[in-house]
C-alpha cells in the first residue's frame, strides 16, 4: 500500500538563506538610494552655487560696462560741479554726508572706476562686524540709463545734466538748461548720479559669520545724498579685481591688466577700459563627508607667495587659498569692457 507524499514545508536554514538574500537586495537598493540622493543633493548645491555667480555677476556686469556714462553726451574730459577726491571737499551741493566714504568720494566724476588692492580704505564703515580684509573693492560712478523719476523742481538729489556737448552736476533740476550751440537746440536730459563701491563683508543681513558681497550705494535720505549699504549675495567670500589698462588713452584696446590702482597713480592720459573680476561663491551649509582641501589660486593670489586657511586673516593678501572644511565652493571669473571711454 502507497503511502501519499506528505507536505513539506521550509527549513530553518532555507528560511534563513531567503531571509539573507531579502535584506542583501533591501540592503543594496538602500545603498543605491542613498547614493542617488547624495549625488542628488550634490548637484542641487553645485547648481545653486552657479546661480547666485550668474546672479551676482548679473549686479555687476551692467553696472561696470556702463561706468562713465553721462546721457547726451560721450567721451567727457570734465563735469561742471563735480569735485576730485584730491581737492577740498565741495559740500555746498552734495552735503557732507555725501563725502562719508571719503571726502568727494560721492562727486569725483573724473574717476568713472577705481578699487582698491587686497585692502578696504573707504571712509564709512563696512557693514557688520567688518571688511574681508584681503579682498579687493571696486567702485564704479555713472548716470543712471533712464531719466530721473525725481520732480524736476525737487532740491537735493544728486543728477547728472546732459546735453549734446556739456555735461554738470546738479542737485536741483530745474538748472539744467537747454544745450545753447548753434548747431543743437536739444533741452537737457536728466539722470540720477550712480555711485557703487563694492565690497566683501563678514557678516550678510541675516546672519553673522556669512561672508557677503555689498555694495555702498549713493541713495537720497530725505533730501541729502549719503551713502547706504545694499546686499548684493550672501555667500561670496571673496572679490579680486584687475584693471585692463590702455596706456594710451586712445585705442580702447587693453595692453595690460593690473591690480586696482586709485586714478592718480596711473599714467597721464592712460584709462582703464576693462575690469576682470574673480568671485569665489560659497555654499549655503557644510557637507557631511565632504572636505574642501583644493588650492584656490586667482587674482593676485598665488601659490608662490604661500597659502592661508583663512581669508579674515590680515596676513592673507596675496596668498592661495586652502579652506580645508566642509563647504563646497565655485570660483568664477569674468572680463567687462568699459564701454564709456575715451577713444572708442
């Protein structure tokens, strides 16, 4: 007599094989899940980073091709009412508020660009807990491109009268008189002064410790000129500039590129018709498992001179720079070409 086949189940050690070979197949989809969302969140700070460059740069291209710029007319050798930086302040128009960041800092039309090298001289304070003290400003003057909003018969915002063949300062509209040449009976335009000192900070708006792009901006408070400090980016640790020189004044044509130099130290005659621009953009947060030990060398920074770990040091003027933490970085460089002047 057969006997039927009797039911027979999993044994304890297949049950355990299926149970290792479950949690290796969890375990590797695990990994590949976590992977994706590392590679994931690596792109998203890379492409984060390229925006606020683009953004940045956005700010400060627009307004350093247009440096010198002064309406109706072009290639002006002098401004009626603006004042040098080297004379005595003039603070019967502008006020002395005007003159904060240095005295005729606001009304030095002479000077369309100039900067400073690894170093902050301006006169009015850098916003927050201070300056980067190794990075670069620029500072950049200009009418703005559309006419001025301001009533014509309001006293005391800074504007610039243009006509065909004269250019001058005014601080209340209503003096800027027709173009009076034979040739022209064209009226006068108006447009508000611009002037732009750009510089790196310690601290951004919201946060202290976030290295900041600001800028200083000729504003109107009331009916007095002064200077105010507007954010540009948080997270730019660090601004260098140079200086496309054509030496002489006549060609437009860059012959070399320097650090910043205030006007009276370049040659008779020579004009900057360039600006080169490095920004080294940070990430918003540190990343666990990431460590940044690249040598970032640009500007006058060199591996020549050395290495510094830390950009708020005095002593890192002119050195590459080593961060060697946790956040990722994007440096970045471009070359505006100064479209106001003379010569081209």
């Amino acid at each position: 007599m057969k006997h039927p086949s009797r039911a027979r189940g999993l044994t304890l050690i297949e049950l355990m094989i299926a149970l290792t070979i479950g949690l290796l197949l969890v375990g590797s989809a695990f990994k590949v899940y976590m992977e994706s969302a590392r590679t994931y969140g690596i792109h998203e700070t890379e492409a984060r980073l390229e925006e606020n460059a683009r953004y940045a740069y956005s700010v400060l291209e627009p307004d350093l091709r247009m440096a010198g710029f002064w309406g109706y007319a072009k290639g002006v050798s002098s401004i009626a009412g603006a004042s040098l930086q080297s004379a005595s302040a003039a603070t019967t128009m502008a006020g002395t508020a005007a003159s904060s960041c240095g005295s005729n800092f606001g009304t030095d039309l002479g000077t369309v660009i100039e900067g400073t090298n690894d170093s902050y001289t301006l006169g009015c304070t850098a916003y927050g807990s201070g300056f980067m003290p190794s990075a670069d400003t620029i500072t950049v003057r200009r009418a703005s491109m559309l006419p001025s909003a301001v009533p014509t018969a309001t006293a005391g915002p800074l504007r610039i009268c243009s006509t065909r063949t004269t250019v001058s300062l005014v601080n209340i509209g209503t003096s800027c008189q027709a173009d009076q040449s034979p040739a022209q009976n064209s009226p006068g335009t108006i447009h508000d002064l611009i002037v732009h000192a750009y510089y790196v900070s310690r601290d951004a708006a919201t946060a202290t410790g976030v290295p900041t792009l600001w800028r200083k901006s000729l504003n109107t408070v009331g009916t007095v000129p002064t200077f105010q400090d507007e954010e540009i980016l948080a997270g730019v640790e660090d601004l260098q500039v140079q200086f496309g020189i054509d030496y002489t004044g006549s060609t437009g044509s860059v012959q070399q590129y320097v650090n910043p130099l205030n006007a009276a130290q370049l040659p008779l005659g020579a004009q900057v018709v360039a600006v080169r621009l490095w920004l080294l953009v940070r990430a918003d947060a540190m990343e666990t498992g990431f460590t940044d030990n690249r040598t970032y060398a640009y500007g006058n920074r060199s591996s020549l001179n050395g290495t510094t770990h830390d950009l708020t040091s005095t002593g890192a003027a002119g050195l590459a720079y080593q961060p060697n933490d946790h956040y990722r970085r994007l440096l970045v460089s471009r070359t505006v070409m100064v479209r106001n002047v003379l010569g081209t």
